[in-house]
C-alpha cells in the first residue's frame, strides 16, 4: 500500500503501520559472594538497598513510544542450574527496592508495573554451556506485555527475583534480553 504525499489520514485512509522487531538487552555483576537466595530474594547488583542499579533496557524504537514484549532470554555466567529459578519484574520508571541483594525482593511502582517473566533454568527451555546458561521464558500473563517507557526516554527497567533457593556463583553475571516488537 503506498500513500501519496498530502494524502489525509483518516478511518477510511489509515496511517500504515510500521514497526519494527528488535532483541534489548542489559546486564549486572552480583556481589563476590556465594550467599544462598532464598525464594522471594532480591538478585542485584549491590548489597546496599540504596546502590542497586535497576537493568535499563532501551526497549522502544523512539522516546515515548510504545511496544510489545513477546518472549525473554536470562543468561547468566555460572553453569549451575540448580534451583536457577528467577523472575524478572518489568516498570515503566526505575523501580527502588527496599532491600539490596539477596534480601526480601519489595519495591514501590504499582502503577508503573508493566509485568513479569519467569525463567526456569532447571527447565526444558534452558540450556546449559561451558560459559554458563540461558533461558526462554514468555509474560507470566497473557501472550504479550504491551509497555510504554519513561516519559522522555526509550527505557523499562528491570530487576530480578529468585524463585528457587539458589546458591550462587561470586561475581556471577546476568543479562537479560527482550524480543520486543516495537511501534
């Protein structure tokens, strides 16, 4: 369909749509330590509540637009997979969370939650290699997650809970990535 220059967009004569598939990604360095997450815990960056960096992924193709979460892939370093189990909460604005690493997993953001993931790294949809493991998971509710960013940018945040009662590798690296179709 091809749309001369001046023509009026109206319900007869819509504005085509035209966007665009794209797979965002962020990653974090936990803390040196082999402290075992209970369920319910944090995964994070820093121990103190106040230092824990949010993953920040550029999920939408401009600032303010919108888009669709389809599927996401958690990666993280250590090649254990027992009790790898985690979710992966989503906002609109960078959540702040009460606790730091490996404590109790509570934030503020009601009304900019967007959604969660869950990846079962002790599943069939993982994959175990020499350089660590990597999980499909898909929304928690629905087939999608549609979202839009913080006002002014291109970003969702992120942040990880433990599902399982993991013990960690020190130093272990987590990325996670979104398969988003973006407006």
């Amino acid at each position: 369909m091809s749309f001369a220059t001046g023509t009026p967009i109206t319900d007869n004569n819509p504005l085509p749509v035209t966007g665009n598939r794209a797979i965002v990604a962020a990653n974090f360095t936990r803390p040196a330590d082999t402290n075992a997450y209970a369920v319910g815990d944090l995964v994070a960056n820093n121990v103190a509540a106040g230092s824990v960096v949010p993953l920040a992924l550029a999920a939408s193709r401009m600032p303010d637009g919108t888009g669709v979460i389809r599927r996401g892939r958690l990666t993280k370093s250590g090649t254990v997979t027992a009790n790898a189990i985690f979710r992966a909460h989503l906002y609109k604005d960078p959540p702040t969370p009460t606790n730091g690493d490996n404590g109790a997993f509570q934030t503020g953001g009601a009304l900019t939650y967007v959604g969660s993931l869950d990846f079962d790294m002790t599943s069939t949809n993982a994959r175990a290699f020499t350089d660590g493991v990597k999980c499909i998971g898909t929304p928690n509710v629905g087939s999608e997650i549609i979202f839009d960013p913080k006002a002014g940018t291109q970003n969702i945040y992120a942040l990880i809970e433990a599902r399982g009662a993991y013990v960690p590798v020190s130093g272990e690296t987590f990325t996670l990535a979104l398969e988003v179709f973006r407006d």
